[in-house]
C-alpha cells in the first residue's frame, strides 16, 4: 500500500484539490475517535456488560460534539467531489454528441459508489454469516447481543450518502440554475420542518429533514466547486450563532449526536439546530484551507493522505467491530473495566484507543482490497440505454432503505425477524439485507452499459 500511495502520490495533478482530500480523511478519523472517546462499557452487578455513552453519563463534555460531529464536513466535501465527477461525464458525453442520458445516471452513480457499496455489502455479508453462524451456536448474550446492534448503526451514513449521490444530477441542474437560491430554499425548507414540528405538532413531518438537511450541507459543495464561499467565516459566524441561540432558546439540546434517553435528538432526525451547526463546521474549514494547502505540499504529507484516503471508507465500516472487540478481549482475559469518567477510565483510555487502532489496521488490511474501484470497461450490460436510469435508480433506492433499515434493527435476531421502524415501516435485517444486495447489483449492472464518450 506505501509503494501505491507513493506512486499515486506523485502522479497527483497540478489541478487536485488536496485540501479536499485532508478533509474526506480527517473527518472520517475524527468520527472513529469520537466513537472509540464517547464508548463507555462496563459490568453490571449481575456480572452482565453493558455498553454506555460518556456522555450520558458526564452531560458536561457533551459540548465537544460541537467539534467532534463533523459528518456534516464529509457530505459537504462529497457535493464539491459529485459536481466535479458529474460535470466531467456530462462534458465527455457533450464532445463526442452523444446523448445518453439515462446511461450517464448510471454510469454516474456505479462510478461514485464503486469505492462506497463494495467495502459495504463484504461488511454487512461477514457480519452476517457472523451473526447467523452466533445464533445457531447458542451464542448470545451481554456484549455480544450490544454488539450485535451497535455494529451496523453507522451504516446510516451510508445510506444519506447515497441519497446525495442520487440526487447529485437534478440538485446541480438547480444549483447551475439558481446558485445560492437553491442552496437557501433547502434552508428554508429545513426551518419550515421544525416549525411544523414544534410549534404546530405535526405528526412525521420531521423525517423530511433527512433530505432537507443533509442535502442543504451537500449543496454548499457544489458552492465550493464554483469557487463561491469567498466569505467561509461569515459562514461559520451565523451558523454558529445560529446553532447558539436555537439550543439556548429553543427546544433543542446541547448534544450535537443522539443520546440515550432524549426525547429529542438533533440527529436523528436531523434539526435545524444540526444544519447551523453544519454551516459554522463548513465555514470553519473552509477558513483554514489557505494554511493547510501550504502544509499539504509536503510530499510526506500528502501521501500520508493519498495511503489514509484509499483505506478511510474500510477503517470507518470496522472500527467498531476493532472497539467492541477489544472490550470483549479485555472483558475475556478477566481485564477489570473501572467505571466510566473516573479517573482509572481516564488512564485506560490511551490504551484502548491504541490497541483499537492496531485491530482496525489489521481489518484494513484483510478488506482493504475491496475498497479499491474495478477498472471500468464498456460491455452489455443487458440493461437497455432507456432502462439504464430506472435501473440505476431503483437499485440505489433499495441500497438506501437496505442499510438504512438494517442501522436501526442490526444483525441480532436473525431467525426470530426481529425489526425495527424505519419511518413508519418495520424491516428486518434479513430483508434489510437482501435490499441491499440486490439494490448493489441493480446499480454495477446498469453502470456497465455505458457510451463510448463516458468510457473515454
């Protein structure tokens, strides 16, 4: 991997935006360690482990999240990368004449989320064998019962992830058409949610924020492409007022991720509060990038980037898979887990991070390799040029709902369906599963069929 990083490194264009990448990578990271941070297991009196979260249990330190959740970083670098990706196929396909829309969607979206669905699908397939393989044991019980729920919740990012890819081509054409109007209408629609939420009690109308939020962060991506966040620190400045004064006045709490017990969670659905927060993260980075460019010259840097960004989405799927296990080591060699937020929880955390870094580079090391994109060539695909867009669509939605559904209901309980509510419909994990498997195969195989001008 260091000789590829190397070489990759050094082939990179003039043109590259390495700041970019600084932020895909390091947002990811943060993300990992605020989950390896905010883990908190301990033993019951009962000798049963259970898994808390730190900041449940010292309420004051829920202000880092304010720092720490820093997802909306990543969906924003990903709108600036799905403009640029779209634009390219669009203006291959223009100078060659040829006008295969439907076939550019899908060559489009197979593209964006080789690199995305790839690691995916492997997670979800080895934890399920994993799971089923448990169940028929006899196995369950304590940690691994938490385990096998708390695995699988960060897929829902992979889920939003997808949502932006899909609506990347008709958000552009608005953004091309409307430019900052388009970015504040998702603004304003994401406010008038929250009205209709807490002040006139509308029943699941919050659920519409999974898009208007989420897709309002990604919209200031496509600003970023254009080069229009001149003024990122005005930016930051309202957002962070903003975000202020909605939580200080507002019906919002302090933490910017879910916690246990909260009868209101800024993530879950996202709020207007989470969206202001969003805008001040991306004008804070985006005030840093002069800095950072100078530092990213480094050519040790930059390919210290290069080899993190080939692995980050791997990493990201396994590090809690890396976490638990090194708890249930510890819990198995008889390791005694003093209480959380005291002093000896504090002296273990070094240790824990460490070692849960070192199991996470051996998992990056076994499923790394299904991280990287299959080189792309044109072929039938058995999906007609006027099908190809449905296709593509259809199967990206049954990807969304697939490991959105399986977020919430994890891998336990596979024989007996156990489910969950995902926006007012139950789902299991074996039919979460199958949705995405056949949503995956839905978007490669309507992705090959592609014209020579995207082939190019």
């Amino acid at each position: 991997m260091a000789s590829s990083a190397h070489a990759l490194a050094a082939a990179t264009p003039a043109s590259r935006d390495k700041y970019v990448d600084l932020l895909r990578v390091a947002s990811l990271g943060t993300v990992v360690l605020g989950h390896w941070l905010m883990a908190a297991v301990s033993v019951r009196g009962d000798g049963r482990a259970e898994v808390g979260n730190l900041l449940a249990v010292e309420p004051r330190l829920q202000l880092l999240t304010w720092a720490l959740q820093v997802m909306p970083v990543f969906f924003f670098v990903g709108g600036f990368s799905h403009a640029l990706s779209y634009r390219s196929l669009r203006r291959k396909a223009g100078e060659k004449g040829e006008n295969g829309g439907g076939v550019l969607y899908s060559v489009f979206l197979r593209a964006r989320l080789q690199r995305l669905l790839r690691p995916t699908v492997v997670f979800i397939g080895v934890w399920g064998a994993l799971a089923l393989a448990l169940q028929l044991a006899g196995r369950e019980g304590g940690l691994l019962d938490v385990s096998l729920r708390l695995v699988a919740q960060p897929l829902w990012f992979i889920g939003i992830y997808l949502a932006m890819v899909a609506f990347t081509p008709p958000l552009l054409r608005l953004h091309e058409r409307y430019g900052w109007g388009a970015f504040g209408g998702l603004v304003a629609a994401a406010g008038l949610v929250d009205v209709l939420r807490f002040g006139f009690g509308v029943p699941y109308v919050e659920f519409l924020n999974f898009a208007f939020v989420w897709l309002a962060v990604h919209q200031l991506g496509f600003l970023r492409a254009d080069g229009k966040l001149r003024r990122p620190y005005l930016l930051a400045g309202a957002g962070l007022t903003g975000a202020v004064l909605l939580v200080t006045y507002g019906p919002y709490p302090l933490s910017m991720v879910g916690m246990p017990g909260e009868k209101i969670s800024n993530m879950a659905p996202p709020t207007f509060a989470l969206l202001c927060h969003g805008l001040w993260l991306v004008g804070g980075v985006e005030s840093l990038r002069g800095p950072a460019r100078r530092w990213l010259r480094r050519p040790r840097v930059w390919r210290a980037v290069v080899a993190a960004n080939g692995v980050s989405m791997t990493a990201f799927l396994w590090h809690l898979t890396a976490m638990l296990g090194v708890y249930g080591a510890l819990l198995a060699l008889g390791v005694r887990l003093p209480e959380p937020e005291t002093g000896a929880w504090w002296a273990q955390v070094p240790v824990r991070v460490v070692v849960a870094g070192a199991v996470t580079a051996l998992l990056v090391t076994v499923f790394r390799r299904f991280e990287q994109p299959s080189a792309v060539v044109p072929g039938e695909s058995g999906v007609s040029p006027a099908g190809a867009r449905p296709a593509a669509a259809l199967g990206v939605t049954l990807c969304l709902f697939g490991v959105l559904g399986l977020s919430m209901v994890g891998f336990g309980g596979l024989l007996e369906g156990r489910t969950a509510v995902l926006i007012a419909v139950r789902v299991t994990a074996p039919v979460a599963v199958a949705m995405t498997l056949v949503g995956w195969l839905l978007v490669e195989r309507a992705g090959r069929g592609r014209p020579a001008a995207v082939a190019a």
